[in-house]
C-alpha cells in the first residue's frame, strides 16, 4: 500500500482520539484480502470455457463489501506471470498456497462446475489461509440460464463463512444483484479474456449493443482505446457510463483522454469530479496541471498540496516549481528544482530548467528562460486507499464502541466532520449515517450527511436530507446544501432565498459568501 497517496486519511486517523489509535494500532480486525480464482471446468463440453474466469469476476463483485477486499485479476494474472505459472494452468493446491501468499491473500475461493445438458452445478470451497483451514463444499445449482442467480447464491454462501455474522437474507442478496442477459455477460467475459485488441472491442460491443447500460463492458472498453493511446474513442465511451456507475478511475481516465485531446477545462473538470470522490494525491497534481495549462495561477495550491502529500515524488516538487517560477517566485521555483534533483538526480529536463533560471539571474541578456509543462500522472491507486479507508472505519467503530450509548452520535459526527473537511465525503457520509442510526433526530447529523451527500453529487439525496436537517433545526449549511441543489436545478431565486436564510443564521460564514459567488457567476451566464 502507497501511504503517501493516502494522506488525507492517514491526517484524519491523526485527528482521531488517542482510544482510536489504540485501537487501531492493537486489535481493530482490518480488512481482510479475498483472492478468487477461476473455477475448474468440469463440463468438458465446448462452449463453456468461457465460465471459468465468470466467476471470480460475479462473485468479486458480489463479495465487494466493506471489510473484504478483492484482488483484481491483474494482479493475480501479475502473480502468475512472476512465479513463471500459465494463468489457464490447473495448479495444484501447494501452488495455488504460494500464489496466495505472495498476494497476502487471507482467504482463497477455489470451485468448478459441471453441466450434464439439464443441470448446471456449481462448487466453492473457502481456504482460511491463517487458519489453513479448507471449508466443506458449497454447492449451488439450477438451470444454465440461470447462471448468475447461481454465482450470486454461490456468493452469498462464502460470504456466510467468511462473515459469520453477515445477516442479510439470501432472498434480499439475489434481489439486489444487477440484472445482467446471459449472452450480454458472455460477450463481456469473453472480452475480459481475449488477449488480441480486436477481439476484445469486438466481444465488448457486442455485449454493449444487447445491454447498452452495461457499465462493467462500457468501462473495459473504454480502457481498451485508453491503452491504444485512442483517447477521443476513449473519452467518447468513457462519458457513456451511466451516472449512477460512474467511478472515479472513469472520471479520472476521462480526465487523462481530454488533457491529451488539449480540452484542458474539460480535463481539469473530470479531474476534480474524480477528488470529490477520491482525494488522491495525483488527482490534485492533474489538477494542477490542467489549470495551470488554462493560464490558471491557483495551480501552485495544487501542487503544493500535492507535495505536502508525497514529498518523495519528483515530479511534484518539478510542477511546484513551474508554477511557482511562473508566478515570479523564482527563489521558490529554484528551491523546488533542487529538492526534485536530490530525489532524481538524473533528471535532464529539471537540471536545464534550473541552470536556465539561475542564468538568466545572473545574466540580463541571457535568453527567455524556456518553460517546460507540468507533468500528468497517469497512475490511479483507489483500491489501496479504499483498503485504508476501511481500516479507518474499523478503528474508529471500535473506539467508539467503548463509548457511552448517549455519546456515539457525537463522536461519529465528530469523525464525519474531520473526514468531510479532509475531501473523504464517502467515509463522512458513511460516519453520519451511523450516527443518524444511533439518534435520527440529530439536526447537525442531518445537515452533515446533506452536506456530505452534496460533495458527492447526490443532489435529490442532498436536499431531502437537508429540507429533514431543516425540519428538526434549522442551519446555516442545511439551507447552503439547498442552495447548491437550487443552482445545479438552475432555480437561482430558489438558491438566493436559501443563501439569505443561511446569512440571518450566520452572518459571516465563509461557505455562504461562495454560495453567494456561486449565485453571481449562474446569473451572468444567464444573461
């Protein structure tokens, strides 16, 4: 795990009480790592190879919870390919232990299935890798059509003995499974697999073409023209992801596509849908970049963000100084190039800038110093920082656990606040709720959660939250909350009503004379 590029929450976990340290640093269980392998085919009838590699990716995102965390198949293929292992190869058990290992997997999910021309039967086995404890089979079966109502239920059995004390009924857990056509998923597992370009594109389309809501197709096949460096097919399908799909590696990628098309506003707007989610650290440096190559001087923030973040990359130290050398601030720009070269010494393109810069000090005839561009990260590490994220949720359950009943709702608001103010609005939204589950009457646990909501972009969700907040006390955020809905509705009388009430409730609130600018800016571009 890269814990630079968690700095936000690593910062929150410092916020939390000296019990949450405690708690976190001696016993909170952790997440736990999941490593799903293809299952064995037992049918031996043409056709239904293509099921093997269905089920790590069903029953990888049926067990997606937030405890269990799931290897992707490129680092299990990554896996593989280190230990000099054929990923189609039936390894056996003390092989499959290593590969394991190597990926500090805690549970191994390993199965087959069979099809006798009637029925379709499918078998999972659990090995606790701490415990080296391999679990009794876990049989589903049904019809062939049926295959995915059969992987979920296959699911929901491991998850029981991962989870013992995982409640949800069977019934609610198939219900709750996205309904997927059978030959829409063929298609689209057929394209995780197909190793030639073309094949892939053409299995992804086809999937697509029967299911054009498809976010898992519509996603790979956005990656595909990514990796050919084909970003304007990348982008177009990219901003085909159904809103309510769309994740931040989407908007970040999308980000990438239109910083490479030169639609650097575009870029730029991507970039930051992606911190409202995510707040990585090489999503502010894309920030950054994509202001900076707008004539944006707010650039240098980002990068200083950045920085304070990951102090060890060069190239953030390299874009602080471009930004900062553009500025005027040519004693800080050359501050910077040396903390870059002390970190990589060989960098050429650094090494000129710097020698230009103190040339032209020294030498007022020296020629214009040329200016290179801010570099763009093309990294996105969200799992690890996911993985964090669930740490912190555990520690700070257990601390708070310990608490008096009576006090809960405040301490998980008091976490709510410090993960809102740190641009983590998912964990905030997730702290709120608890504390809306301890005292559902809470005015300043409403208006967070609306708040919270709102950073998400979960606007009707935001302003029923808010208009609740209201109804028990109202606040100067709730109404704020409502005002930002009003203008992403475009009801700019709706927003300024809301801001004015905000203002007789606060007078000098920092947010509210935003919301103010904010109204400002819709009615000049109304005009």
């Amino acid at each position: 795990m890269n814990s630079h590029r968690h700095w936000i929450l690593f910062a929150l976990f410092l916020l939390l009480s000296p019990l949450s340290a405690t708690a976190f640093g001696q016993s909170a269980p952790g997440t736990q790592t999941v490593l799903v392998l293809p299952f064995d085919n037992s049918t031996h009838q043409p056709g239904l190879e293509w099921i093997s590699e269905a089920f790590p990716e069903i029953i990888g995102q049926r067990l997606d919870t937030r405890s269990l965390y799931l290897i992707s198949r490129d680092d299990r293929q990554y896996a593989f390919d280190r230990m000099g292992i054929p990923v189609n190869l039936h390894a056996s058990r003390a092989t499959l232990y290593r590969i394991a290992e190597q990926l500090d997997a805690d549970y191994v999910l390993l199965g087959s299935y069979s099809y006798d021309g009637r029925t379709f039967t499918a078998r999972a086995q659990v090995l606790d890798m701490k415990a080296l404890k391999l679990s009794p089979d876990q049989v589903e079966n049904g019809p062939l059509t049926d295959l995915l109502s059969i992987q979920t239920a296959l699911a929901w059995d491991v998850l029981r003995l991962m989870r013992p004390s995982f409640s949800e009924p069977r019934e609610e857990f198939l219900r709750r499974a996205p309904a997927v056509r059978l030959d829409a998923f063929e298609n689209f597992i057929r394209g995780v697999v197909a190793s030639g370009r073309a094949d892939k594109i053409r299995y992804l389309k086809a999937a697509i073409a029967i299911n054009p809501q498809y976010a898992q197709a519509i996603m790979l096949l956005a990656k595909t023209y990514f990796a050919d460096r084909k970003y304007d097919q990348a982008a177009l399908w990219f901003a085909k992801i159904p809103s309510d799909s769309a994740s931040g590696e989407a908007s970040f990628l999308l980000g990438l596509c239109q910083y490479h098309l030169g639609q650097f506003e575009k870029a730029s707007a991507a970039f930051k849908a992606t911190a409202e989610r995510v707040p990585l650290t090489e999503v502010l440096n894309n920030i950054g970049v994509t202001e900076s190559r707008r004539g944006r001087r707010d650039a240098a923030d980002y990068f200083q963000k950045a920085v304070q973040a990951d102090p060890s990359d060069a190239d953030y130290h390299f874009n602080l100084a471009v930004a900062l050398y553009r500025k005027g601030d040519l004693a800080g720009a050359q501050r910077q190039l040396r903390d870059t070269l002390s970190r990589r010494p060989n960098d050429n393109e650094a090494r000129q800038f710097q020698e230009s810069i103190a040339a032209s000090a020294s030498n007022p005839v020296h020629p214009a110093v040329s200016v290179p561009f801010p570099r763009i990260k093309r990294n996105y590490d969200e799992s690890s920082y996911r993985q964090l994220a669930v740490e912190m949720q555990n520690a700070i359950e257990q601390s708070i656990g310990k608490a008096k009943p009576a006090d809960r709702a405040a301490l998980h608001v008091e976490k709510a606040r410090a993960f809102l103010a740190g641009g983590a609005a998912g964990e905030a939204e997730s702290q709120f709720r608890e504390a809306l589950n301890h005292e559902p009457a809470n005015a300043m646990a409403l208006a967070g959660y609306a708040h919270a909501l709102l950073n998400q972009k979960k606007y009707s969700e935001a302003g029923f939250e808010a208009r609740s907040a209201i109804r028990v006390k109202p606040s100067a955020e709730a109404y704020l909350v409502l005002a930002r809905v009003d203008l992403h509705n475009d009801d700019i009388d709706g927003a300024a009503q809301n801001l004015n009430k905000a203002l007789a409730l606060e007078p000098e609130s920092e947010e509210a004379k935003s919301v103010q600018q904010e109204i400002q800016n819709h009615r000049r571009e109304n005009r």
